[in-house]
C-alpha cells in the first residue's frame, strides 16, 4: 500500500499542477461568458461618447462588429482615460477601447493590440494672431491636453531639448481630466492652444468651426491605436487578433471606416509605428 501511494503521488501533484495552471489562466481570460467589457472614456468624440445615454462613435460601433464575429456581446464601461490601464489590470475590464495610442511604454505593463493609424492636430482660437503649425511652436505659450496621453512626454522632452537649449521659454503645459474641459479652457483663453487627436480634432471644429480651427497643416506624431489587454491574458488579445483579421474582410469595416474617414493601417506602418516594450 505505502508503494502505491508512493507511485500514485507525483500524478496526484501533476493533477493539482494542471488545476492550478487551468485555474490561474480562466482568471485571465474573459470575465463574463457571452460578453467581452471594455474601459471607455466616452468623452473622446468621435471614437467614444455618450449620444442619447448610449454609447456612441467608431471604437463602440467597431468593438460591436468584432464582438459579433466572436460570438459575444460588448459592454462599455465609462473610465475617465487616466484610469482605464489600471482599471484593466485591476480586473474592472477584459480590454480598454478608448483610441488608446500604442507606446513603448505602455506594452511594459499591458499587452495592446493595434486596429487604427492616427495622430495629433492643433486646435486655436478662430482670428487669433497665435495659429501654431506644430509643436516647436509650442515654445513660451500656454498648451493645454487632456491628461495621460503619449504626446505630453514628448511634449515635455521638446521643451527641455528644443526650446530651452535654443534660449526660448519653456512650454506651459496645462492638463485636464477630459478632452472637452481641454477645449472649454481654450475657449476661455486659460490656454493658448489645445493638441488632441486629429480626429477628436476634426470633430471639435465640425461643432465650433464658428469659434475654433486645426492650425496644423500635418498629422503630428503619427501612431497605432491599440486595444489594451492585461499582459498575460493570451486567449483575449488572440481572440481579438483574430477577429479583427475576420472583421476587416466584410463590406461592414470598409463602411465603418468611411463614415468616419478614418484609416486602417497598413503592413508599412505596422512595421515602422508598432514599438516594442523597452
């Protein structure tokens, strides 16, 4: 008997390995059967906002198609931007789908997953002698952004590598929770110039053309937008891949793509925009 229980143990230990292995990946994987959560900032017009207490814009609608494909049902969690990675990995969400820009900073603490090529535009004040072109421009004046965004670090390496060591005043960088408390403080004059997505961008001027313009003339800081999955999490980041490989072949995704004028990106920029986790 003691021989028996002696051969029987390491399979009883390679069953509890496997268990525990099996138990340790189903707390990875989706958090409700039939549905995939996201973290959204629905205040980021038009890729996510709130229209007729519902969710809206082209990352919802877009979500949807590949929830479709998936077999599930997307539900979308309002995150103010600033929290949504630590939302993910706190496990309030199975991605985050807020137009989140892919950064080599950000793939050390959360796997992304890339569906969009985009970048940032200038906003100022309509008649105003302050029309900056791009960010140099930037220098001594008062900018404002939505806070957590990649373009602020870039912004304030530019003020220390470009404008100071040039003799030029530093920028003044001024950051808000959301996007439109951002363009309500250019409105107000608290700020000089807003820099926002180019899309959220063109979105402002189609609502304040009368009172603001994109002063820019070139997409600034090209990048991916990305989904964000909890590092680790292999079976959603793959089952997102692959819907997203399935849902970019149907007539539904070349609609959705041109009713909001956005662009897919292509092999080339997947390559040369896609940075890896330093």
């Amino acid at each position: 008997m003691k021989q028996l229980r002696t051969s029987l143990r390491p399979v009883v230990l390679c069953l509890v390995g496997a268990a525990t292995a099996m138990a340790s990946f189903s707390s990875l994987a989706f958090m409700q059967p039939g549905k995939i959560i996201a973290g959204s900032d629905m205040t980021f017009y038009p890729y996510e906002y709130m229209e007729n207490n519902h969710p809206a814009g082209f990352d919802i609608e877009f979500l949807n198609g590949l929830a479709k494909v998936m077999g599930r049902k997307a539900e979308n969690l309002d995150t103010r931007f600033p929290n949504l990675i630590p939302g993910l990995q706190g496990g309030r969400f199975d991605i985050t789908n807020s137009s989140m820009y892919i950064t080599a900073e950000r793939l050390k603490v959360i796997d992304m997953v890339p569906y969009l090529k985009s970048g940032e535009s200038i906003l100022a004040l309509k008649g105003s002698n302050y029309q900056p072109k791009k960010p140099e421009d930037f220098c001594g004046h008062k900018i404002g952004s939505m806070g957590a965004t990649s373009w602020l670090q870039q912004l304030h390496k530019l003020s220390d590598d470009y404008c100071v060591k040039k003799g030029l005043k530093p920028i003044a960088l001024s950051e808000f929770t959301t996007d439109p408390q951002t363009t309500q403080a250019l409105l107000s004059h608290a700020v000089e110039a807003q820099i926002t997505d180019a899309a959220v961008a063109r979105g402002v001027t189609a609502k304040l053309g009368n009172r603001i313009v994109i002063s820019s003339d070139t997409l600034i800081y090209p990048v991916l937008n990305g989904f964000g999955v909890k590092k680790g999490n292999t079976e959603v980041k793959q089952a997102l891949e692959k819907a997203l490989a399935a849902y970019q072949k149907t007539p539904e995704y070349a609609a959705l793509l041109k009713k909001y004028n956005f662009q897919a990106p292509t092999q080339a920029d997947l390559k040369t925009l896609m940075p890896q986790a330093q």
